[in-house]
C-alpha cells in the first residue's frame, strides 16, 4: 500500500498511520503501562503532539520483527522421530 504524500512547510512528507499506545498495546499483547515505560526509558521510537503520544505502524511492526528468534535448525532427537 503505498503512503499518501503530505506537504509540511515546504516539503512532502509520506503520511503514517500513528497508534495510539492503546491499540500498540493490543496488537502486541503487552499492556499500555509497559509501552509508556518504554517511552520513558527512550526504547522505542514515538511522536508526542501537545500531550498525545503515537507511535508509527511500521515502528510497532519493525519492533515485532527485530524481537524474532529464528528457528535454529537443530536436528531432531532420535526418541521423536
């Protein structure tokens, strides 16, 4: 899907899709405290308006896939097979 264009001052800039720290916390499955502590602590990448704090879909998504532990191809034990 690609994004849409916006102009801001003089330049174009490709429209996000920004969460609020409720729906991030539903699409993880961790609990919204857990995302603001990671604002605090600067863990992940966010945007604040006045008091409102988003964070980009595909910062929430980046963040999923780089947590991903590949599958190690480790050779199945006799006694399973």
């Amino acid at each position: 899907m690609p994004d849409a264009m916006v102009r801001y001052g003089g330049f174009k800039m490709a429209a996000r899709k920004l969460l609020k720290l409720r729906e991030c916390a539903e699409r993880s499955g961790f609990k919204e405290s857990c995302w603001r502590s990671w604002i605090l602590h600067r863990k992940v990448c966010y945007y604040k308006v006045g008091r409102s704090v988003r964070v980009a879909e595909e910062d929430l998504e980046k963040l999923i896939e780089e947590a991903r532990i590949p599958f190690a191809g480790l050779p199945v034990p006799v006694f399973l097979r």
